[in-house]
C-alpha cells in the first residue's frame, strides 16, 4: 500500500524593505502558479495587506525597531495579527498561512 502525500504549499506573511506585498508568492522561488488574490481574498484584505507592506516601507526603523512612535508600532503588530488570522479564514484550506514578524 502506497500513500499518497500533498504537500501545501507555504503562505508567508512578511514585510520588507521595498517591497509592496507582503506574501511570498512574489518571489521566484513559488511553487506552481501563483494565486490569482482577486479570486481567493476579498478587496478589503488585499488593500490591508497593501497598505500593512507600504507602512513598513514608508515608517520601519531598523535602528529604534519604532515606525516613528510606539502608537504607530503597536498598530503594526496589532494589524499584522490581525491579517494572518484573516488569511488563514479566508485560504487556510488552501495554503499553510505562516507569520514571520523579524522586524
């Protein structure tokens, strides 16, 4: 008797300098095709994703470890657990939605 293994394919939610969105599906390196996010996510949670990436780019100090205040911080750990928990209600069945918070 054989088994039959799928593996998921790994959703990381990440930011980082210079870059627009904040999941792994824009690297080379992604498994198949690509997801078609119009399709899988709602408008609004692909604008927060949107927005949550462009706030790192725009306010991410890697020196204080602040976006210019501790409110501003707080709303980016605060929205960044609050995306995951999204994403992994909307394509959990689909992917293995992962956080990685290095910042």
């Amino acid at each position: 008797m054989q088994l039959k293994v799928e593996l998921v394919q790994e959703l990381l939610l990440s930011v980082d300098y210079g870059q627009m969105w904040p999941l792994n599906d824009i690297m080379a390196s992604w498994d198949g095709e690509r997801p078609d996010w119009d399709t899988l996510i709602t408008p609004e949670l692909k604008k927060r994703l949107r927005e949550w990436a462009l706030f790192f780019d725009e306010f991410g100090n890697d020196e204080t470890g602040l976006f210019g205040s501790e409110e501003r911080r707080r709303w980016f750990d605060l929205e960044a657990v609050g995306l995951f928990n999204e994403l992994r209600r909307q394509v959990g069945h689909l992917y293995d939605v992962k956080i990685d918070l290095w910042f």
